[in-house]
C-alpha cells in the first residue's frame, strides 16, 4: 500500500488494539480487527472514484499479482537480520497481508487460495522450528534471529488469516491454527514471559500479536494477558505499555 495507507493502518492498529480487545471476545464476522467489515465496504466504495485511493488499490493489486506468479517460498530459517531467509519470511507476511485486503476488495478466490497455501506451509514449519541459531540477545524467535520480528510476523499473519477466514473449510482453519497461529502466540506470551511482560517496544509488539490472535480465534484469555500481563496483574500488558 502506499506510505499514507501504511501509516493510517499503524495508527488504526494502536487504536484497535486499545479499544477494540478490551471489549468481551466472542465468535464474530471477518475481518474484525484494524479493518471489519464497515470498512471493507467503504473502501470497495472508495476504489470506484478516481484519486488517491484507487491509485493505492490499483499498485497493490498489480504489486500482489506479481508475488502470486511466483512459488511460494517458506525456508528453514538460518540467517540473522538482513540475511535471505529472515528478509524472505519478511516479504511472506508482508505478501499475505496485502493479498488479503485484495481478495476482501475483489472478492477474487485465487488471492484467498494464495494467503491459505502460505498459512498451511507456515502451519507445517512452525512446530518444527527450534529457536533461530542466529538468535539475538534473550528475546529470541524462531522464525527470526529476535522476538521482536516473530511478533510483528505475527501481527500481520494474523490480520491476513482474519481476512480469508470465511473462504477456508473448518479443518484448513483448525490446521493454520494449531500448526502456525498458536504456536507463535504462545512462543511470544507463555514462553517468552521476559518480553511479554515487559514495557518496552519488544513487549508491544508481543502483545500485540497476541490480544489480535485471541481476539480472531475467540480466545478471551490471551486478550486479558495482551491487556494486563500474563498474570493479570496490571504490571505489564498493552495497557501499561
């Protein structure tokens, strides 16, 4: 998306990290985290006019089909920060995200089907990584050398499985979820207490990650603990963050 569209979405992300999982977590409509579903159809409205919005949406579109030509790639990871496979899982999550808005836009299967390959090969990867050996300082991650890439990894993915969530079958969704989404939100929370609890921009992101995860996969509990630390003590959190 263009700089103006990726700022707009960093800003809508504090917002609805604040606001939108601190209200009860239940099932409900996809997408429903930064961008819900009053403001797909605005922005499918906004797409007919000419001017900046349109221009924006035509560049993604035409950036998003040109990944789509290419196979999908999800390496072991080996590199530290700035190395191939670190800069390739970047451009994954990255490529998801955007494929994502386009297919709620378009209404096109072929972006949803693209974003669910992805996820699955994720889903197969994720419960065979150990931490990255290239890791960096305590806050490691596995699918990058720190906790800090894993989380914002995390922040995208699931924002990109929020929007195709109605195009999957049950048992694709369960297989994303127990084999990538999961796995990663506990590796940032349960076992990475020393980041999630802390404040600092690490523990933001982590958090993050987690309340929009528990907030799409209607886990309440991980939103409390994004919110208020993993003991709900109001020591850590989003909130203190």
């Amino acid at each position: 998306m263009t700089r103006a569209i990726k700022q707009a979405g960093k800003i809508a992300l504090l917002a609805s990290i604040t606001c939108a999982i601190s209200l009860p977590v239940m099932a409900a409509q996809h997408p429903n985290l930064v961008i819900n579903q009053q403001d797909v159809a605005a922005m499918k409205q906004a797409i007919t006019q000419p001017g900046s919005f349109q221009n924006a949406f035509n560049t993604t579109q035409s950036n998003v089909d040109k990944g789509l030509a290419q196979p999908i790639e999800v390496p072991v990871p080996k590199d530290a920060g700035g190395g191939y496979t670190h800069e390739k899982h970047k451009s994954n999550y990255q490529q998801m995200y955007d494929t994502g808005i386009i297919y709620q836009l378009t209404g096109d299967k072929k972006y949803a089907e693209y974003v669910k390959d992805m996820l699955l090969q994720y889903a197969t990867l994720y419960p065979t990584l150990p931490l990255h050996p290239m890791r960096k300082s305590n806050n490691e991650g596995k699918l990058f050398w720190q906790g800090l890439n894993e989380a914002v990894w995390l922040v995208h993915t699931i924002q990109a499985y929020d929007f195709i969530y109605d195009a999957l079958t049950p048992a694709e969704r369960n297989t994303i979820e127990t084999g990538a989404i999961i796995p990663a939100a506990l590796f940032l929370s349960e076992q990475s207490p020393h980041t999630f609890n802390k404040v600092h921009n690490h523990g933001t992101w982590a958090t993050a990650a987690v309340g929009m995860s528990g907030y799409v996969l209607d886990k309440p509990l991980w939103v409390e603990r994004a919110l208020y630390d993993l003991n709900l003590a109001k020591k850590g959190g989003f909130m203190r963050q």
